[in-house]
C-alpha cells in the first residue's frame, strides 16, 4: 500500500496495530465483539486515510467514512454485553443507522482495496436476503425481518463480526506479521541466494530461480501479487538480460508466484480460514498441502525445462551466483524463524498463532544484524518499523477482503441459500462426484475472476463443499480442492492478476503471457483432481509410503503431459497420445492407500 502520511505518525500506528494482534495471543480470551470490531478500526484508516486516491473526493470522503466506520466499531465494543443480549435484532433507531453504516463501510473498504466484484457479490447478496421472499420457486425464501438481517449481520457474530473475521484477528493477522519481519530484513535475500545457488547452474537456471524463490517467499507471503512484484523485481530483469521471450518470462513468474499461496507452513489466507471452518489442526493442513504443492512446483519445473529446449535458454553465468558464504550467511535469516515456528507447531501442543507469536520474536532480534553479523540499534528501528507499516498494510487488506465476505456468508447462512445451491450442483451433476467436481471449478474460475483468492474459497466452498461431502469426498479433500481451483483465476483469462502485473513488469502484451502461464501452471489445473483421484496423496500421516507412491505417479503423468503441451520437436500425434498417457497414468488406478 502506498503510505502519504507523516514520518513518524504511520510507523507509530502501525506498531499499534502490530502489538494488539501480538497480545491478543499472549492475553487470554478477549471478548470477539471486542477484538474483531478492533480489527476492522484498525485496518480502517489504511485503507480509507494512508492509501486514499489521489483526488479531492477521495480524500474527504476517505475521512468521513474512516471517522463513521470507526465511531461503529466503538459503540459495538462499547455495547458488546447489552448487543448479546438482543440475540441479533436491532433495537432503535440508531441501531438502524449504526448498521447502514457500517454496512456501507464495508462495502466501500472492500472497493477501495480490491475493486468493485467482491462489494457486487455482497450486495447482490444482500439484496437477495431483503427481497428474496418474493422470488418464485425454489430459490425463494421466507422472509427475514429487516431487524434479524441486518441484526445478524452488526451486532452477532454471525456477519461482519463473524468466524471470518476472527481467522483474520487471531491468525492471519499474526502471519502476516511474521512475514513481514522475515522480509524486512535478510530473509528475502536469503531465500533468494538460496534459490540462485539451487538452481541457476542448470539449463534455463534463471527461471528455475524463479521458480524456487517464489515457493520460498510465496510460504511467507501468501499473495500472488505480492510475489509477483517482491521475486519479479529481481527474475524478470535477470531473464530478460539473458534472451528470454519477455512473454516466457512473465509467464513463469506469474505461475511460480501463484503456487506460492499454496505452499506450507504459512501458504495463503485461505488455509487458516480452511482451519476453522474444518475445526482441524494446522498442522493436518499442511501435511494434506505439502505433496500436492511440491508436485505443482515440479509441474512447474518441467514446464521451464521443455521451454528452456524450445528456445536454447542456458544456465546463470557464474559470476551471478552467490557464494557459498552468501548463502550461509543470509539463510539463517529465515530458517531460524521457520525452524521455531515448524519445531512448536509439530513439536508441542501450541496453537499456531503462539507459535507465530514465538517466531516473530526470534524474526524481530534477526533484525538487529546484517548478512555480515554487525549489528546496528538504529538499523533494527527501521528494519522494525518498516516490517510493521508493510504488515499493517497487508492486515487491512485482508481485514477488508474478509469483513465484506463475513456479508456474504452470513446471508448465505439465514437465507439457506447454500443449501439450495448445493441441492442445484448434485441435481445437475446427476449425482456424479466428478460432474460435480467439473460445476465447482467453472464455479470457482467465475467467482475467482476478480475476487481474491481467499474470498472466492470460503464463497465457493460455503455452497459447493457440501455438495460434493454429500456426493462423498472427503470435507478435506472438498476444501482442497476449492481453495486450488480459486487460485486459477489468478492465471487464467479473461481476469489473470498476476499475469496482468508480470506482464506490466516486463513490458509485453499480455495475452501470450497468458498462454504461456497455462502451459506453465498445467498442475495447478490438474494436481487438485489427481488428488480425488489418488487420496493417498494428501494423507501422507497415514501412509507414507502410499502417498510417495502417488507423488511418483503423478509427477510421471504431469511431466508427460508437460512434454505433450511445450515439446516443441514433437510429431502431430506423438502430443496427444503423451497428454492421453500421462493422463491415464495420474487416474487411472488411484492410490488410496
């Protein structure tokens, strides 16, 4: 987020934000309808004050809206204990306006931080919920009162305030923190040099280094367009000094970043959000994530490898890889974190936002020293200070993501519109599993086109999972699924964001950027429906080597699928008859351990 306030007013705020999210782990139970209306205060001047746009209008009504939304907060924080006691129906005439209010702000918050499709759906939603009662047949519902709606949705935790926004309080908000103060420091860079000594001595090693560094700093970040513009700021103008197609290299950077957000141990918002609607461990989830994105990564891998044939693209020169002493001395920047935060989540019963909180501890004393071990006190000020205006920042746009889709889902919830969609995918499905299967992902691709990934997961998955749980997948597998399907808009036309931003980065057209990206991503397409069908593959607790056995298969059936779609000396049949065999190899004769 662009920052145009003072010098030390942003910081200032910023570390506020950052130390309420870090005592809201180590204080004991808080009140929800006091800590989530917080948040949302919080998060409500970055998005409408400290990134306003650059016009007269803007920044006024960014005031107004930030000075309303924030006076709502506070009178739910003030009123928490009297508000649970009215059992979600406003009472009043200023209870009405409060939730116009806030209602409105939110709306806004969301436009102003991701742009108008995820504000659309909620009104759209909202809408429904007020005048559904007069739609005919089966799509219609009772009625609601406007009192229990808009009560439901302001002063219970059944809206804005709901499950959603207190994954974003209580453990999105702490990761992200922990990210932003890896990176603050020498963490990136050793992620990169890391990658660079891994990978740029092999053919087309500038790509594989962007390949590398993207899951490496994807796991941190969660976002595919942080990605793009963190790791392309580097391998973009690296591969094209080399002689890549600009088109190729955008492509490349676009599908590694992508991956990123599904990468263990942090991933993407959506996983902590799949914690608390499955009341799961996450730990199970990064068990059930880590093969399914290591195969996507080696999709990747092969993909760069085909193309690097295709246009003779050699290693990194030698004098653009790190030194040994490079990597050793940057790599424990970020492996002293990620080694205490791996260590407490597999190594102790803690819950992952302390064992965050411990990392982030041991990532802000790494701030005080350079790759070279000095250390420097008014370095480390900054180093902090910039860690918490980039996490703050990061916070309230996912704080304003989650709160608009807290609308949609509490609409969802009393209207009973979800399970009228889920009976709708079984009935036009025939009550197959992979029909079913086929619906949701067009699904999640529409939703997807412009709605970020974590809100096209939990929309997605709050109408599509039942149905295929009820057609008999897994409610682990069912969210899987989902949450890899949302993350293909970010690659696939007409709506790619990350495409869109590295194509910008490299100067090119985007539509071959495009093509490439899918020709490149071909496992983030298939690997979630290999997984249906070899379910071993994301259990690996419970057979280990079932599920290497289903890794193996699968990787051999995406590399032949690879070779088919980017081998460029290849025949006119030789490319379908590797695609038909590669698929046969990854369905047919599932594993399931």
């Amino acid at each position: 987020m662009a920052v145009n306030a003072g010098r030390y007013g942003v910081p200032l705020f910023a570390a506020i934000v950052v130390l309420f999210h870090l005592y809201l782990i180590f204080s004991g139970l808080v009140p929800n309808l006091v800590a989530r209306p917080l948040h949302m205060a919080m998060a409500l001047p970055w998005v409408f004050i400290l990134s306003a746009e650059e016009n007269r209008m803007a920044r006024w009504s960014g005031w107004v809206l930030c000075a309303l939304g924030i006076g709502g907060c506070f009178y739910i924080v003030a009123q928490w204990e009297l508000l649970d006691e009215q059992y979600g129906s406003l009472e009043g005439t200023l209870q009405f306006v409060l939730a116009g209010v806030l209602i409105v702000v939110v709306l806004e918050m969301a436009r102003r931080a991701i742009k108008l499709a995820l504000p659309s759906v909620a009104v759209v939603a909202l809408l429904y919920g007020m005048f559904g009662e007069y739609l005919p047949g089966e799509f219609g519902h009772p009625g609601l009162p406007l009192s229990s709606l808009f009560g439901t949705l302001i002063i219970t935790e059944g809206g804005i305030w709901g499950q959603l926004t207190g994954v974003s309080v209580n453990v999105v908000a702490v990761f992200v923190i922990l990210g932003a103060f890896v990176g603050a420091g020498e963490g990136g860079q050793g992620f990169m040099s890391l990658a660079t000594s891994l990978a740029g001595r092999y053919r087309a090693g500038a790509a594989k280094v962007s390949v590398l560094s993207s899951a490496f700093f994807g796991s941190i970040s969660g976002s595919a367009s942080a990605n793009v513009a963190s790791t392309g700021a580097i391998t973009l103008p690296t591969m094209k000094r080399l002689g890549y197609p600009p088109s190729l290299a955008a492509a490349v950077e676009a599908v590694a970043s992508s991956g990123g957000q599904i990468m263990p141990p942090l991933m993407g918002a959506g996983a902590f959000v799949m914690v608390e609607l499955l009341r799961v461990r996450y730990t199970d989830i990064m068990q059930a994530a880590v093969l399914p994105a290591i195969l996507f990564f080696v999709a990747a891998w092969v993909g760069v490898d085909m193309f690097a044939r295709l246009y003779s693209l050699k290693p990194m020169s030698p004098e653009d890889l790190p030194t040994r002493k490079e990597v050793f001395t940057t790599a424990p920047f970020f492996a002293v974190p990620f080694g205490i935060l791996l260590a407490m989540l597999f190594g102790s019963g803690v819950t992952p936002q302390y064992a965050a909180g411990i990392a982030i501890g041991a990532a802000a004393l790494l701030l005080l020293a350079d790759a070279s071990g000095r250390l420097s006190l008014r370095r480390w000020v900054e180093r902090l200070s910039s860690g918490s205006v980039n996490a703050a920042g990061q916070i309230a746009s996912i704080a304003s993501i989650i709160l608009c889709a807290g609308i949609v889902i509490g609409v969802l919830h009393m209207t009973g519109l979800g399970v009228k969609v889920t009976s709708a995918i079984i009935s036009l499905s025939g009550g197959n599993l992979w029909g079913a299967l086929v619906l949701t992902a067009i699904a999640c691709l529409i939703l997807g086109m412009e709605v970020p990934t974590t809100a096209a997961y939990v929309i997605c998955v709050s109408v599509a999972g039942p149905a295929l749980q009820e057609l008999g997948l897994p409610a682990l597998q069912a969210h899987l699924f989902v949450f890899w399907y949302a993350l293909l808009s970010t690659i696939t036309p007409p709506v790619c964001g990350t495409v869109f931003i590295a194509a910008g980065m490299a100067k090119t057209p985007w539509v071959p950027v495009a093509g490439h990206a899918m020709r490149l991503g071909v496992g983030l397409y298939i690997v979630p429906l290999a997984f249906v069908a070899n379910p071993a593959l994301v259990h690996p607790g419970d057979g280990l080597g079932w599920a290497l056995l289903a890794f193996a298969k699968i990787a051999g059936g995406l590399w032949l699928i690879s070779r088919g779609l980017i081998g460029g000396s290849l025949g006119l049949y030789w490319r379908p008859a590797l695609i038909a065999v590669g698929g046969i190899a990854i369905f047919a004769m599932g594993v399931n351990g």
